[in-house]
C-alpha cells in the first residue's frame, strides 16, 4: 500500500522482513512493557503486527449493489490528493 505513496515523494526506505511469531513476540513484549511502566503506547502492537501481516482487499460491488455507492473520485484523483496532503502535512520546508 505504502510503496507508490513513497516513490511519488521520493523517500528512500528500506525492506526488511521479520517473521510474523517473532514479530509477534516483540509486540508482546512491548505491550507488557507499556502496561508496566507506562508512558506513551507502543508502536510496535499486536494489532500492528496483525494488520500488516495480511493482505486485505476489499471490492464496493456489494455496496454498490446494496446501497447505490459509487466512489467520489477516481482512484487516480485519491492518490493525487492524498499526496497533496502529505506533502503539506509531512513534506513541510
């Protein structure tokens, strides 16, 4: 998801990949942490792991169907936005 966003604004990252149960562990570990000492939540959560550990895809047929929906703007025109927006939130100079 995050890969086209970072190539349009020209930020260099790095791939690293972790297994999910080690993952997992670390985010246990940070969670119980955080209960014991408190202090600002973790980034690392269970839920983070989770959530970036599957895919998810989802269709709007059936809302289309059910409800009538249709997008309010094209996906190119979402993408164009969104990196407006983070290019005035995150970009500032």
């Amino acid at each position: 998801f995050f890969k086209p966003y970072l190539d349009a604004l020209g930020i260099q990252y790095r791939e690293s990949r972790l297994p999910e149960g080690l993952a997992m562990l670390l985010a246990r570990a940070a969670e119980q942490l955080y209960r014991w000492r408190g202090g600002k939540p973790p980034l690392l959560s269970r839920y983070a792991v989770a959530a970036t550990a599957r895919d998810f895809w989802f269709n709007h047929r059936k809302a289309a169907r059910d409800f009538g929906y249709a997008p309010i703007v094209s996906q190119q025109d979402a993408f164009e936005r969104t990196l407006a927006w983070a290019r005035a939130t995150f970009l500032k100079e």
